[in-house]
C-alpha cells in the first residue's frame, strides 16, 4: 500500500515579500507538508525511523520562515531542500507555502506548491 504523511497547517508569522512594509508589517505564512513514505505492506509495524519525527518538522520550518527570504517560491524550496537533507529515507516531498494577505490585496492567499518526482 502507499503510504502518505501529512502536516497540515504549519502557521508561521514571517516577513517575507518585495516590498519595504513588508519586511516591516510581516504576514501569516501556512505551510502544508506531505511526506511520500515507503510502500507499506499492511501487517507489519511501521517504525520511527520509517516515518518522520514529528517533532523536528516545525522547528525547521520556524527556522527558514525566520529568514531572509523576498518570495515564498524560496521558502518553499529551502524546505524541501532541508526535508530531503534530514530525511533522506522519505522517496518524495510535497510542500506548499501559503501567504496569507499580501500586503494591498484583500483576502487573498496566494500559495506555491513544490512536488517531488514519485509523489502520487
């Protein structure tokens, strides 16, 4: 059976964008993550060294939202490159950054999406 992790709602407040009062006002930033396991044959166990720790996902994500980053294309990219790093047992990522509002636009969400070759 295919196997999928999912981490849904990441709610980070950044101050990514091309603006100036962005960099000053800052905005929300969501972020989903979804991780491709191993084929999982159903009658046997998984282990936490099959899976991903829970625990170090939003540290990491807390990190790369902290810094410099203009676009959220970035932010995105920066993620999957760290999950690959520090997860390198998971086949494939599928990461979206939503940012919440850009600054004049209304309700507005625009979000970007990366997905990894054999994610299905």
């Amino acid at each position: 059976m295919k196997a999928y992790l999912e981490f849904k709602t990441i709610r980070h407040y950044s101050y990514c964008g091309t603006y100036p009062e962005e960099e000053k006002v800052g905005t929300y930033l969501n972020i989903d993550i979804y991780a491709r396991l191993a084929d999982r044959d159903v009658n046997v166990k998984m282990e936490l060294n099959e899976t991903v720790d829970y625990e170090l996902i939003y540290p990491m994500v807390k990190e790369i939202c902290s810094g410099n980053n203009f676009l959220i294309e970035n932010l995105c990219i920066e993620i999957v490159r760290r999950l690959k790093l520090k997860f390198d047992h998971v086949p494939a990522w599928k990461v979206s950054v939503c940012k919440e509002n850009p600054l004049g636009t209304g309700t507005f969400h625009p979000v970007f999406t990366l997905v990894d070759e054999g994610y299905e």
